[in-house]
C-alpha cells in the first residue's frame, strides 16, 4: 500500500465535522465564553446523561480530574493508592500530586486489566482507596475490585480516561465508583479541540466540591473556602466536544467493527490479544496484540507502510520518577512482559475496509 497507515489520524474526524465546530466556536467566540461558561455546563449535563450519571464536572484535563477526585475523597500526605502497574503514568500522577503515595499492583496476564485477586496483599493501614483503569477501552473487572474495595472500606475511583461509551454488563462506565476520571485529550476516543478532563458522579458533594476545587476553592466570587486551582475547563473546548459527543456513539461502534475484524482474522500464532470477558463491552480505544520479538514485528509492519504505536513501554514501577519507591524489575510480571512486547495496531474510526484488510494480512504473513 502507498499510502501510510498510522496508529492513529485524527485528520479524516476533523475534516468531516470542521464546519459544525467552527459554527460552534464562533458562539464561543461572539459570547467570548472562553473560560468554563455556558458551553462547558452544556457539555457537563450531555455527558452526564450519557454516562448514566447524576453529575459531571469539566476540568482542564484528564490528569487534574485524578487529582481533584483525590482530594474530593481527602487524600493526602500519609496516605495510600493502589494502581495497575501497567497504565498511562497520570494514573499515578494524580495520586502522587496530594502527597499520597501510590501503590502498583501487577495486571492478569490475559486481560491486562488490573488483577484483583493481587490487591489485597497490597493493602496496609494507610491504604484510602483503589483506582481502576478501563484500559485501551476495555472496563476492568469492577464487580471483583468493588467488592475488596467493599472489605476493606476503600474508596473505588474509576480512570476512565480511554474508555467514553465503555459499558460493563450493559451499563455505561462512568457511575460504577465515587468519581469516575475522564481525559477528553485529542487524540481519546471522545477528544476535545484542545486539552481537557472531566469527572463523573452521583454524589452532589462530589460535584460541589470539584466545581469550587477546579474554580480557586470558590463557590462565590473572591470568596476562598479552602485552597483550590485554577483548572476549569475552556469554552472552545467544551463546544467542541458537545459537538463531538454526538457523534462518538457512532465512531465507537465503527472501533468495534474494525476490533471485531482484527479477532476474527488474525490467525498468526505468534499474535497475542487482549482477552475481553463476557460483559466488558471495550470501545477499542487502542487495539494491543503483544508478540516475541518486537522489533522484528515493528520492521516487518514499518517495511509496508504500517506504523503501530506503544502503549506503555515502560510500566509505572521502573519508571524513573518513582525509583525513591524502591521497585525493582520482577516485582510485576505480567505488566513488564506487556511493556515489553505490546504494540499497539492502527485503530480509528475513518480507516477503510481496504486498510483494516492490508493490516491483517501484513500481520497473518509475519
Ligand atoms: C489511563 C489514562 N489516565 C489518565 C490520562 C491523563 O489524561 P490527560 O492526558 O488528559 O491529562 C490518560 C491520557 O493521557 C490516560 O490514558
């Protein structure tokens, strides 16, 4: 094929709905609705109502939503947060932000989500509360991690970061846990013009506590109740991913026939997939296969204009900013053999028949 096949091109979403976005901009623009606003609270209740959620709160990005849902719970110095091993690091960062110390726990080797049946030996006394991952798409086994969480009297936070529309047993994700974490950064399936997060919940004290973190600790103007931050979301972005949101149902559904493509005809044994259980409705936000050697797969795809991505070569435990929490390499195995040999195929919603047809068959020959 002449032309390249990226892992990702945001270029084909962007040019079909352009002028819808910059109809909406130019609201924006006129109302000079820049900073949170009307287009950000409109964008609020429409998400809300798509994740089944009573409430949902627009921050600046995916990475200060972790970190507000912290300290909505009231985590801080002294305290505990187990994590997978094997996620994006602002997992970890948000956690890490509150002066909390965050606890990796290692994934299964089949579903790669995080292994509940690990967990506890992970908890002490300092422990406040578990966050899930729903990675590349796929929810984690939430009613397993609900109910240690349920034990052991700890918070259950969702990041949701990759997964807008997911549905476990049929319900949306969002609403399983106190807050659920969402990144609308570009390139998610649900992507803003821009960057920006967002927090889902049923609990009003939650949402209450989010809008005046996110808002300088304010409820009423030059009014601080506590310490806050500036971390609202803009207006531009918030148009632009009401805009978007209409859509994504469908672009969604679009990943799912390109996955259910992948599953049905990739034959090579030497290709490895993310297991999906029954009732982990994914939305594909990466589609990972994992392989013995890496690089000679890297080679053989790049030779035929096919470019996979790498999500995450580096799990969170041997990353250098956490050295000082003493993890060695072997302390999790299964996420180190992901990072090792995970490579991630082109996925998005604008790629042809055609494409979807070259990628596996350049993969079945390898
Ligand atoms: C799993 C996960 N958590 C958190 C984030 C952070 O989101 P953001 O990049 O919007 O800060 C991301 C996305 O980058 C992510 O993939």
């Amino acid at each position: 094929m002449d032309k390249k096949i990226p892992c990702l091109d945001l270029k084909g979403q962007h040019q079909q709905i352009k002028k819808e976005v910059f109809e909406a901009f130019e609201k924006v623009y006129d109302q000079t609705a820049f900073s949170g606003g009307p287009f950000v609270e409109a964008f609020e209740k429409s998400f809300a109502g798509f994740c089944g959620t009573n409430y949902a709160v627009g921050v600046n990005n995916g990475t200060t939503a972790l970190h507000l849902a912290m300290l909505a719970l009231g985590i801080g110095r002294g305290d505990e947060v187990i994590i997978p091993a094997n996620t994006f690091i602002a997992t970890a960062w948000g956690v890490s932000y509150t002066g909390a110390i965050p606890v990796f726990v290692d994934c299964d080797p089949l579903t790669w989500e995080i292994d509940a049946s690990k967990i506890e030996a992970a908890i002490t006394p300092k422990t406040k509360a578990v966050i899930g991952v729903h990675l590349y798409g796929q929810p984690f086994d939430i009613h397993a991690v609900k109910a240690i969480c349920k034990k052991h009297n700890l918070y259950l936070i969702e990041d949701a970061a990759q997964a807008q529309g997911a549905a476990y047993h049929g319900v949306p994700v969002g609403g399983f846990s106190e807050m659920a974490c969402f990144s609308f950064y570009p390139g998610k399936n649900l992507g803003a013009c821009g960057e920006a997060g967002g927090i889902t919940t049923n609990k009003e004290t939650y949402s209450r506590h989010l809008q005046s973190l996110r808002n300088h600790g304010s409820v009423v103007r030059y009014y601080h109740d506590e310490i806050g931050y500036n971390m609202r979301m803009g207006g531009l972005e918030g148009a632009s991913l009401s805009v978007k949101l209409k859509y994504l149902p469908n672009w969604n559904q679009k990943r799912k026939e390109i996955a259910g493509k992948y599953h049905a005809a990739l034959k090579n044994p030497k290709i490895q997939m993310q297991l999906q259980p029954e009732g982990h409705d994914s939305v594909f936000h990466l589609f990972v296969i994992t392989t013995e050697d890496r690089e000679q797969l890297t080679r053989h795809l790049n030779d035929r204009n096919i470019f996979p991505g790498l999500h995450y070569p580096v799990p969170c435990h041997l990353q250098k900013a956490y050295a000082g929490l003493g993890y060695k390499k072997g302390d999790f195995p299964n996420s180190e053999y992901l990072a090792d040999h995970c490579l991630s195929l082109p996925m998005y919603a604008e790629l042809t028949n055609e494409e979807v047809d070259y990628v596996i068959n350049t993969l079945n020959s390898y």
